[in-house]
C-alpha cells in the first residue's frame, strides 16, 4: 500500500498496515507507477473466469495432499470452497480479503 499511497494525492493522511508486503528493494524509478497500476487492477476486483468443479472427494484428496493441519481441513471445506448449488461439487475459492 505505501508506493500506492506514494503515487496517489494528499488525500489520504495515515493509515495501517495490517499484513506488511515487504519493502521496495530494487532502485527503480517505475516500480511505484507499476507498483500503483497493479493495487488499481486489484482494486476493480479478480478477473471473472469460469471455474472447474470438482466432485466433494477430489477436493478433500486434494487437500490431505497439502500442507494444511489436518485439523483445520472441515473447516477449509466449509469456508474455503465455492460449492455448487447441491454442494456435491465445488473449487477452492481465492478470496482477496
């Protein structure tokens, strides 16, 4: 957010970083014009694309194959997965907040 907030007016006058994404480590005269239009392509929402649904076994094969807790899996089935209108069928949703 800050090379965004660089490139923007004065209207913005603090904010908070929640989750940091790093530093700006290249001397690049661009990168905070490239780093701007970027955060405005991310700010006009994700890109509408169709989705390949996979039956419920596949996706909780899929996710026993990740790195994620085993204890947490129900849950990433439940919050995690865009489902179809019967819930037999779903994909992994990559929500931006």
């Amino acid at each position: 957010m800050t090379p965004y907030l660089a490139a923007c007016d004065d209207s913005v006058t603090s904010f908070i970083i929640l989750d940091a994404y790093g530093l700006v480590t290249v001397k690049d005269e661009n990168s905070i014009t490239l780093h701007k239009k970027k955060m405005d392509a991310a700010l006009k929402g994700p890109i509408k694309k169709s989705h390949k649904f996979l039956p419920r076994d596949e996706l909780r094969t899929r996710l026993k194959k990740s790195t994620i807790p085993e204890e947490f899996q129900n849950l990433w089935m439940e919050r995690g997965v865009i489902w179809n209108d019967d819930r037999t069928a779903g994909y992994f949703s990559r929500d931006l907040r």
